[in-house]
C-alpha cells in the first residue's frame, strides 16, 4: 500500500528550513520527529503550525524544545491532530525558536 507524506533525516540543513518548506505549501500534515531518544510531534493545518507535543510538553513549549535539537529524522504523514494548541503564525515561531538558540549560545 502506498503511503503519503515524505521522511527525510536532518544532517545538512535544519528542521526550521523543513518546517518553512512545510508551511509555505500550505500543507495539513503531523510531522513525526525522532533526535536520539528524544520524540516530538509538529502538527500543520492549511500550512500553520497548530499542535506540538514533546514528552510532558505541549503547545509553543515543546515546538520550540522540538526545534532545538540538532540532529534528527522526521517524517511526515497525511493524518492531522485535532488538537490546536499553538495560535501564532509559523513564521513568529521559528524566528522565536532561533532567538531562544541564540540566547542559549551567548
């Protein structure tokens, strides 16, 4: 049976620039993401981010742990949370992501 969606491994480049593909082409999708032990779910409708989870986190606070780690494999499936925990628009938070990084680093 043929699935949809795409999977990929982040090496050369970073889940914020996959992320930005995702919403720019408006797509409704749950992105699975694994980095290590560590497991994340991004959920996308109509190209926004709308539901995070990570571990005991959920809404901006696990997005934003999601999008920390360095290294991972992600996959993307059709199938889309009910759920909406995240109100601002993607491109607020991967700036917000990255700002968080940045101020981790200094």
């Amino acid at each position: 049976m043929k699935q949809n969606g795409f999977t990929g491994r982040v090496s050369n480049t970073s889940l914020h620039d996959v992320i930005q593909l995702v919403c720019v082409s408006g797509c409704t999708c749950c992105m699975d993401v694994r980095s290590g032990t560590q497991r994340g779910v991004i959920s996308f409708k109509h190209g926004e981010i709308v539901h995070a989870v990570n571990d005991r986190l959920e809404g901006e606070e696990a997005l934003y742990k999601i999008l920390s780690w360095r290294l991972g494999v992600f996959q993307c499936r059709e199938l889309s949370h009910d759920r909406e925990t995240i109100c601002r628009s993607w491109d607020f938070l991967l700036v917000e992501s990255l700002r968080r990084i940045d101020g981790k680093c200094g």
